[in-house]
C-alpha cells in the first residue's frame, strides 16, 4: 500500500444562507491571511517511509504534527518579517504565511514510532514499517 494525499473538497455552495454569510466573512477575513503549499516529497524503502516538506526559515516550534486515525497532518506558519537586521526588502520570493499538508497513511506503519526532525530548512519524518510476516505452510499429499 502507498502513501496517499489527503484533498478536503470544499463543497461550491453553502447549504443554508447562514453558511453563505458565514463563507463570505471567512474568506473576506482570509483574504488577508497569506497561505502557501511547502512542497513534499514522499521516499520509500523495505523499513519506512519517508516524508520530506520543504519550508525553509521556520523554527522547531513553528509547527504541529497530528497523527489521528491514519491521517497525518502538518501544518505551521511562517511569519513575514519586513524587516530584519535595519534592511528593507524591495523583493520577496520565498513562501510566508501558513500551510496545511494531509496523508493518509498505509496501515503498515508503526504510529508510536514516527519520528520528526527539522534541519536545514527541511521537515523530515520516518515512519517506520511493520515487518512483513511470510505465511508458510508445507501441505502433505495424503
């Protein structure tokens, strides 16, 4: 079984007029708040998989790691800082704001041994694999 992508579907029209009214102030509201997808690449070998997510010039603390029934979320948020050390940037090309990234994990995978660490701009996590056990039998001819 393969790592796989979580996608939430947001539906196109709210059920109620409630739901419209509160759609139309969330995203007026996000409208605001800068959001971006740090991009992930996904390694596997015989004892783990492997999830990398490029999101350089964070801090440890800058993010959260949720692992509930099967579905891993990463989420975190880098702060735009305008000004750093008495410069003024005229340009900014790296990625800001927060970021939410969703997998669903195959069931091979030891939960209570997944181990994240952040180094060098990259989050990387090793979730360890469950031994494949071989069922073997030797049936007798009678």
């Amino acid at each position: 079984m393969k790592l796989v992508r979580y996608n939430q579907l947001e539906p196109q029209m709210p059920a109620s007029f409630s739901g419209m009214l509160d759609r139309f102030f969330s995203d007026s509201v996000g409208a605001t708040l800068k959001q971006f997808n740090p991009a992930v690449d996904i390694a596997e070998d015989e004892k783990s998989y492997e999830i990398h997510v490029a999101v350089p010039g964070m801090k440890k603390a800058d993010f959260k790691i949720d692992l509930v029934d099967g579905k891993l979320t990463i989420s975190g948020e880098r702060k735009l800082e305008e000004k750093k050390e008495g410069k003024n940037f005229h340009s900014i090309e790296t990625q800001y704001g927060s970021f939410k990234r969703s997998f669903f994990l195959p069931e091979d995978v030891i939960v209570e041994n997944v181990v994240a660490s952040y180094e060098e701009g990259l989050l990387r996590l090793l979730l360890p694999k469950q031994e494949k056990k071989v069922n073997k039998a030797v049936i007798e001819v009678k």
